[in-house]
C-alpha cells in the first residue's frame, strides 16, 4: 500500500524535462535517451524525468520559455547557452562507438572513394558541400575552422553550402551525388556501418588526422563531448543529485547502452570551444571580428575627414589656445576659491588624508565640530587625533580604521554609528562617508572624509523607542480592559468551586463521622481551583505589566500557550474553537517576552472578532508553528472569517486603519513595529470571504549569548 501512494505521488509531480538536441532526428533521440531518463527516476527519489527532442531552432526558445529543466546539446551550443542563459554544465558524456570511449570529439570532412579530384580541403573550391547546421559544432563549425586555416571561406568559396539538419542525411545526401563533399561529428561514420546503412569503403576522409587514443576517423582538432546541462532556473540540489547519479552509472548500464555511451564523467574544460568561436567571430564573440584599415576608413570617414580640417587649423588654432591657457590660469584660481567658498559654506565637517593617514585640508564646519583649528590638524595624523579610541573607551587600532582601509584598497565606505573624538577629550557619535580621493592620472592619493554629528538623531531615536513602549503598553491596557468581562467570568468559575468545596468540607466536618476521604478530594478541588486561578492571574499581571528593555531565550510555543489561556474566556464566548499545531522542534528565539506576547494576542483577537459576524460554518482559530528553515520560526494565525479585502490588506498595517466599528487602528501597527524591531517580518495572506492568514518571522538563537540590550 505504501509502495502504491509513493508511486501516486511520483505520477503526480511534474516530471523533470531534459531537452536533448536531435541532431539524428527525433525518433533515434527518444530511442537513445529515454532509458537515460528512466535511470535518473530511478536514481533520484520521489522525482520523474522525461526526454524533449530539441532541433537545432527550438534549443534557445525552450530555454527562454523554460519548458526544459535540463539540457543536453553539443558543447557549441552549450557555450553560448552558458554566456546567454547562464546555463551550467554538471557532466560529460563518455561517448562509445563498438567497445571504444571518449569524452573528446571532432568533425569528419568527407566525399564519395570514386572523386579522384578531391585529394585535399583545397580542392574542395567550387564544390557543393553540405554541412549539418550552421550551429552544430561538430557537423559544421569544427570544419569551418578546418577551411579558415586552409585559407578557405566556405560562404564564399563554394559553389553552394547547405545545410541537413541532421548528420544521417548528410551521409547520405553525399553517398547519392546531391553535393561533392560534406561533414558530420566524429563516430556518425562508424554508428552507421555498425547499423548496416554504410560501407566505409564507400567513402574517402579529406585532412585526415590522428591522435592517440581516439579510434574514429577525425578530420578536424578534438573538443569536449557534449555536456549535461542544468538550466538557471532548476534547483541547485536537484543538480548535484542528478550529477551524483550521472557520475554513478556503470559504463554497462542498459540506459548508456541505448544511447551508445559509456556512462559520464566531472565536467570538462570548454575552453578550446570557446577559442573555436573567437577564431570564427561567432556568437559569443561575434563583435571581436578583425577591423581592417579599410574597415576603419568606411566606418569614419568623416571624422578622418573632419582631421584633416583640423590639422590645416592648427597654424591659427596655437595662438588660440596660448590665449585660452591663460585664460584657464586665472579660471584655476577662481576655482580653488569657489572650491574653498564651498567647503566652508557646507554644515557637515570635511577632511582629507593622504597615504601616510595625515590630515591634508578641513573645512570650517570641522572646527567648529571638534573644536580644532585647521593648523592643528593639517599635516597631523587624522587616526590619532579624532578616532584613536571606540565609544565603549576600547583603543582603535590604525589598521582597522575605515578611512585608511578607503585609499588601500580603493572602495567607498560608509559608516553609520561610530564616534569622534574633540579636542576637550569628549566624544560624539557621528556617521560619515570615506571617499578615494585620486589624482589627474586616476591615481589615488588619499581619501576625503564627510561626517555628521548625529547626536540629535541618536537622542530622537531613543524617544521614538520609548515612546513606542509607552503607546505599546497602553494598547495592552487597552486590550485588556476589552477582555475584563471574560477574564472575571474565567476566574469567578474556579472561586465558585472554591467556595463550594469549602462549604462541603464544613458541613461533612460539622456532621461528625468518618468522612476523611470526602474532605481530602474536596479539598484536592479545591487546591486544584485555585491554581487554576493564580495561573489565570499571573497570566494577567505578566502581560499587563511594563516591559523591561532586555531580550531573552524563548519559546514561541510557551508564549502561545500562555495568550490561550487569557483569550480562552472571548473564544468560548464568541464560540470559537482554538486549534493548535505546534512544532516541538523550533528551538528558541531571542525576544522580548511581553511584546511577542502582545503579537500573538493582537492577532488572535482579531481573528475571534472577525469570526463574530460569520454564521456559516465553524469558526476555527488556528495557531501553528513551524521551522522556518535553519535560521528562522514560522508562527501562523489564521481565522475561518470573512477575510480582508484587497484595498484594507494593502493599508492593514498603517496607523488608525480598522475594520471595527469602535477600533483604534493601532493593533496590527504596534505588532508590525515589535516585529521590525525584532529583525523579523510580519504579513498577512488574506482573500476576501476565505479568512485571514497572519504570519510572522523571528529568527532562532545562535549560540548562548546571555541577555543584551534590546534596541528598537
């Protein structure tokens, strides 16, 4: 029965596409490749692989449409694949033809045995030849390079150059007197012969060639053998998973024997493809073509023709430019005092250091900033004098100082909390930008330093802070004055059975007789009841209470069981069921206790409130929480309401914005802000008439580190 439900759930992913060129036309692909598919189903649990036949026009489209989620292409295709769509390679095929492999392959250029004039790639000029497809590698480009280093253009020396589409018809168009010569990719010639469909001795190999160890005949350089490609989209651990089973296959697997390999091997150096295309200007390299003198001249003529205009002015031009050089001498001048004017008019403080840290200008903002005058500083070390000491009155170290890290290697900083130090000996908190100041010849030769007393900032931030823990604390008050009625009701239950056992105790004591089993269970009840109670009440008093700026360890499930226990009395009265589903395993986050409490509660109300006018159906609030990967918790609060409409879920988290009759608007604000302040994210996922979908990310504890400050 297992067996069967996997197998359900395998059938009903969409299966993974390999697109493979069918360069031997679609039936011989699906022939050779699918058992390669059925292989990787096999080989990589829960995921199902089918094979796309792709001709040499579809490869492009399919990648750009994202049809395929792999590719299997000549390594030509690949590269320019690779360059375009950021394809990359994960495999290479160990290509077998009889009992020999390769992982290399090049192009074959042949004619019929009976051309006694065709003896060389020379004496193809004025031929017909006939070629595969202007994109295959190794049924074309391969012995075009052939024909370049031969001195031959084949779109120009030829009497025709036409193109198959697939290797087989080339062979055979060529057998049959359609053109004098052609050429196809190493092992087609042998592939047909081991068939039947040829007789080598049919043919004759022009520029033939022989290297060690590889056993086809070979009319051109070799290159890597095609790659198996994953395409940008497709995950990178499906990838390694399919590259972990490709590496894997046996040599002698039926699905390597269907396709005439013998199984894969690491990904080899594509290199040599691309210098094949850099020599033949072809796409990715299509604009790196030779640019004659010629070229040149039809290109620009006019301005060559301009230049000539030019170098006859030059005679009046000299006296010109003598006049405009002076000219230019006084502009510097007015210049460095306009420069001068700017920097002093500027409230922030500026500065410049050269390579030895000295202090080379300042402005007048800077002293008035720091209380040190200009020959003060100039020629001085910068380091020393303004930033030798952090704010928590640790020594600075030179070779951490972002200013000298500026012009050593060459990239703008910039800082948002440090201090300065004045001359009084008293700090002040700053942010500042460090710049590489470079010369005329691009050189640099310092860095210009721009900073900011933020001091005012600093002290607006802390007000903002607590004024937000004020507004916070209020809106706690608030909601539980809204919750006062169902509380006391909460609480008046247990007090009742407390008064009843009491009375039950005296009676049973006042009638005498020997009824200690009676008095101990109630007094057990009673016992119970008020625990019950005091837990209510703690419960009351913990949230109510003003929070103290510290963050903590906690467990989001701890805290949800918690808030139940106060919003418990509203959901049996609004008839509300609460469902929880709560991952044991989240591990603990680092909060503050009270706020995240206030989250979890703003969201629950609000979802029994929106659940009050709702007639159909049981009203379900749900709270879930799940691992959010390795560095995150996930906590879900959804409602079976009517759920928010598209224009209130784009203003749901603004100020005074709610959809209660007699709301403030400040709930989901406050949350959102708690959230914020926690590096976490809080959204909501809601269509109207299907309920509402609140979800909130805090990220886990890393490591012990004891209670901190908590900053907002």
């Amino acid at each position: 029965m297992l067996i069967a439900l996997v197998g359900d759930a395998v059938a009903s992913e969409p299966p993974i596409r390999i697109g493979v060129l069918s360069h031997r036309g679609s039936e011989a692909t699906l022939k050779m490749w699918s058992p390669t598919a059925d292989y990787l189903t096999n080989a990589v649990h829960g995921r199902r692989f089918e094979v796309v036949p792709l001709d040499f026009v579809e490869v492009n489209p399919s990648i750009e449409s994202g049809d395929v989620d792999f590719v299997l292409v000549n390594p030509g295709i690949y590269v320019n694949l690779e360059v375009r769509y950021r394809v990359s390679r994960i495999a290479t095929l160990n290509n077998l033809v009889g009992e020999v492999a390769s992982n290399v392959f090049g192009g074959v250029i042949f004619t019929r045995m009976d051309r006694d004039d065709l003896s060389s790639l020379l004496d193809l000029q004025g031929q017909r030849f006939l070629a595969v497809d202007e994109t295959s590698l190794g049924g074309f480009q391969m012995a075009w390079r052939q024909f370049q280093d031969a001195g031959l253009n084949p779109y120009e020396d030829f009497t025709s150059l036409l193109f198959k589409g697939i290797h087989d018809d080339v062979v055979m168009a060529v057998l049959n007197g359609e053109a004098d010569a052609g050429t196809v990719r190493t092992d087609i010639l042998e592939r047909m012969v081991s068939s039947g469909t040829i007789d080598l001795n049919d043919f004759k190999i022009l520029n033939a060639k022989f290297e060690e160890d590889f056993y086809f005949n070979l009319s051109t350089r070799l290159y890597p053998e095609w790659p198996f490609s994953k395409v940008q989209h497709t995950p990178n651990e499906l990838a390694q998973q399919i590259a972990v089973a490709l590496l894997n296959m046996p040599a002698n697997h039926v699905a390597a024997q269907a396709g005439n390999y013998a199984g894969w091997t690491i990904p080899l150096d594509y290199q040599p493809v691309h210098e094949i295309f850099q020599a033949l200007s072809l796409p990715p390299y299509e604009s790196l073509a030779k640019f004659t003198l010629m070229d040149a001249i039809r290109k620009y003529w006019y301005w060559l023709l301009g230049g000539l205009i030019f170098l006859l002015s030059m005679a009046f031009m000299t006296t010109w430019v003598a006049r405009l050089n002076r000219e230019l001498k006084r502009a510097q001048l007015h210049l460095e005092q306009r420069h001068e004017l700017i920097l002093n008019s500027v409230a922030d403080g500026i500065y410049g250091v050269d390579l030895q840290g000295n202090s080379t200008f300042v402005n007048r903002a800077m002293e008035l900033i720091t209380g040190w005058k200009a020959e003060e500083l100039i020629g001085q070390n910068q380091h020393d004098i303004l930033h030798h000491t952090h704010a928590d009155g640790t020594p600075h170290p030179r070779h951490e100082c972002p200013v000298y890290a500026t012009y050593r290697d060459n990239v703008p900083r910039f800082v948002d909390d440090d201090v300065f130090w004045k001359k009084d000996g008293t700090s002040f908190p700053v942010e500042y930008t460090s710049t590489p100041l470079r010369d005329e010849h691009e050189g640099v030769v310092g860095s210009v330093v721009v900073f900011r007393d933020i001091s005012e900032q600093k002290l607006a931030e802390e007000e903002a802070r607590q004024h937000q823990m004020d507004l916070a604390h209020v809106a706690r008050l608030s909601t539980m004055g809204e919750m006062a009625s169902g509380i006391a009701h909460e609480i008046n239950q247990p007090l009742t059975a407390i008064a009843t056992n009491a009375h039950a105790c005296i009676r049973m004591l006042e009638s005498g007789g020997e009824k200690n089993e009676r008095i101990a269970d109630a007094i057990e009840r009673i016992g119970t009841q008020a625990e019950r109670a005091g837990e209510i009440i703690r419960q009351l008093r913990q949230f109510v209470r003003k929070e103290q700026p510290q963050l903590t360890d906690v467990n989001l499930n701890e805290l949800i069981n918690e808030v139940v226990v106060l919003i418990k009395p509203e959901a049996l009265k609004a008839n509300v069921r609460i469902d929880l589903d709560l991952d044991e395993d989240i591990g603990s986050v680092r909060a503050q206790h009270i706020q995240i409490d206030q989250v979890i509660l703003n969201l629950a109300r609000n979802a029994i409130e929106a659940m009050m006018d709702t007639t159909d159906g049981d009203r379900i609030l749900a709270i879930m929480t799940r691992k959010g990967g390795r560095n995150a918790v996930i906590v879900t609060v959804s409602d079976t309401g009517p759920g928010l409409s598209e224009e209130v879920k784009e203003q749901v988290f603004n100020p005074f914005v709610t959809t209660k009759p007699s709301g403030m608007g400040l709930g989901l604000s406050i949350s959102q802000g708690i959230i914020d302040a926690h590096k976490g994210r809080l959204y909501v996922d809601s269509e109207s008439g299907q309920g509402a979908v609140f979800r909130f990310m805090l990220p886990v504890t890393k490591g012990d580190k004891g209670d901190e400050t908590y900053e907002q």
